[in-house]
C-alpha cells in the first residue's frame, strides 16, 4: 500500500491550476461571444448557445477533476473505525491517476490507521497484563487475610489490623476494577449482558456491611420497583459501590439509603455536620480530603457508558446521588420487600 501511495505522489498536484484553468478559459470565451453579441457580430442565440455549452463542459471538467476526491470520500465513509486493520481503508482502490493532493491525503490517513491500530494493539494488551498482574497479588492478600482472620488468640488490635487490611484490599479491587474498565475498549462479550439490577445491588450492599463493621453506618435497600439492564454487570457494580462509598465518606454516623426507582438508582445519605475547630475554622471530616474521587470515577463510567449522574443536595444536608438508565427492561420476578 505504501509503495502504491509512494508512486502516485510523484505526480504534481494541480488540481487547482487546472481548475483555474478551465474557469479562465471558459471566462475568456464567454466574454468574447458576448462582446461579438454586442457589437452584432453573432446572432444572440448562438451567444446564448455559447454560454450554455461552455457552462456545461466546465462543469463536466470540474466533475471529473474531484472524482478522485469523491472516491477517497466514500473509501473513508465505509471504513470501520473499530478494525484493527489499516488495510481495510482499501485505499490501494484509488486510481492511479490520482491527484498529488489527494494521495497525500490518503497516504496521511492510511499512517493514522496504522498509528490508531498500533495504540489500540498497546492498550489491549496493557490492559490484559495489567489485570493480571494487578488482580493475582490482590487476591492473595484477601486470602491470607482471610486466613488470618480464622486465626484464633487475635488481640483486638489484630482484629482491627485484619478489618483494615481487608476493607484496604476491597477498595483497591474495586479502584484497580474501576480504571480498567475505563482503559480498555467496548468489548461486546463483557459489557452486553442482561443482569437484574437489583440482585447487583444487593450483593455490593453485602460488601459494603463487611467494609462497615464498626462503624455506626446502616445501609439500607429500598426497591419499590425491579428492573434489569442491558450492558455491563461489572460497570454497574463498580459504579453503585463509588457512589456508596462516597455517601459513606461524608456520613459520620447514620444510614445510607439506596433506592431503586423505576429506570432510576439513587444513593441518599445524611452529610456529617461541619466541625468547627477552637478559631472557628472549619475542621475537616473523615473522607473529607480526597475531593471526591470516587464521584470523578462514577462520573467517567456514567459517561463511558450513557447512564447519566445527577448529584444534588437537598434539605437538611442530604446529598442525593441519582443515576437514570434511559433503556432499562422488565424482571417478571415479583419484587422482594426492603432490607
């Protein structure tokens, strides 16, 4: 392919010379047929005649000239931008009469292709190795801790040690989940699943209890309705746990609230009054020093996948986290009371 736009980039690209040209030309004709009509040289029908016949092969010229353009056009329309393969531009389907102007654009796009299929080639496997590498030691540390925690004779301190090695070791599966959803690409076989929205929640809300313990935190499930989606099961579980982590961080003591609402989720929850310090400088409250982390990353999966995110704040320093899913089917599954 390269050697192909290589050879047709020797030509001279005059495209616009020739369309100069044609113009000119039929310029100067029509000017010389009218200024013969003038004087009464020609009768004014064959000025007419003139006009017209000029105008009509200097359109058939101009056609002709941008016909390559219009080829390079529909080679562009009918690429797949999701192939891998740069070839499959099928730009080696141009002619050999090519203008230089033309075949420079092709042989520009054709390294973009090439460029875009080479990244996408990285990032595939980035993010192949990167779950890899980066789940195996994670599941591990569970395990042990795990193990650990069936321990017998644990001092209180070791007990509390395991709680945070274990809730440090879940938030970083759900981080580690979260960024590698974001890297890679759509892939039909993952994030094209039909899943019960409410049987997710309800499994991330066991998590969370476990992550919780100690803490004078309750969370509560609503489901006044069920509904289920199509699409990726593991983006929404990453999702809910963001938004639920991030009440849990701005609520001291209480209960998180997680409704689920037809076609809509939201997670409600009581934000912990603002301490004041002895100068009557606002004290920071605890999560209060990571500028909501966990809702730039709920925002990006919400705009990854077209579930929009609506944060409000209501009475009462009630923050409300909603997320809308525009297409969300039926469960003929009666649905189950409250926890």
């Amino acid at each position: 392919m390269d050697s192909r736009v290589n050879a047709v980039t020797f030509r001279v690209g005059a495209f616009r010379r020739r369309i100069a040209r044609v113009f000119a030309l039929q310029f100067l004709i029509v000017a010389v047929v009218c200024i013969l009509g003038i004087y009464g040289v020609v009768p004014t029908v064959i000025v007419i005649a003139v006009i017209v016949i000029t105008t009509a092969l200097a359109w058939l010229i101009t056609r002709r000239e941008w016909r390559p353009v219009r080829a390079l056009a529909r080679l562009v329309n009918r690429w797949d931008g999701q192939s891998l393969d740069p070839e499959s531009l099928n730009l080696d389907q141009l002619s050999s009469h090519t203008d230089a102007d033309v075949a420079s654009l092709a042989q520009g796009l054709h390294g973009f292709a090439k460029r875009l299929a080479s990244y996408n080639q990285r990032e595939r496997s980035f993010t192949r190795d990167a779950s890899h590498e980066l789940r195996s030691p994670l599941t591990v540390i569970k395990m042990s801790v795990d193990m650990l925690g069936e321990e017998g004779g644990l001092s209180d301190f070791g007990v509390r040690s395991v709680r945070r090695i274990k809730r440090a070791a879940r938030e970083m599966e759900v981080l580690v989940e979260a960024l590698l959803i974001l890297a890679r690409e759509t892939d039909s076989s993952t994030d094209d699943q039909c899943f019960v929205v409410n049987d997710v929640l309800r499994q991330e809300l066991e998590s969370a209890r476990e992550l919780l313990a100690g803490r004078p935190i309750e969370l509560l499930l609503e489901e006044p309705a069920r509904f289920a989606l199509q699409g990726s099961p593991q983006a929404f579980s990453v999702l809910c746990w963001q938004l639920i982590r991030n009440a849990c961080q701005q609520t001291e003591q209480g209960s998180v609230v997680i409704s689920v609402l037809p076609g809509v989720v939201s997670v409600r929850n009581q934000a912990a009054p603002q301490v004041s310090g002895d100068d009557g400088c606002p004290l920071r409250v605890r999560g209060a020093d990571r500028h909501g982390f966990e809702l730039a990353i709920a925002q990006r999966i919400s705009d990854r996948f077209a579930w929009p995110l609506e944060l409000q704040t209501g009475q009462g320093q009630e923050n409300i986290a909603r997320i809308r899913f525009p297409h969300p089917l039926p469960v003929d599954v009666p649905a189950k009371s409250a926890l």
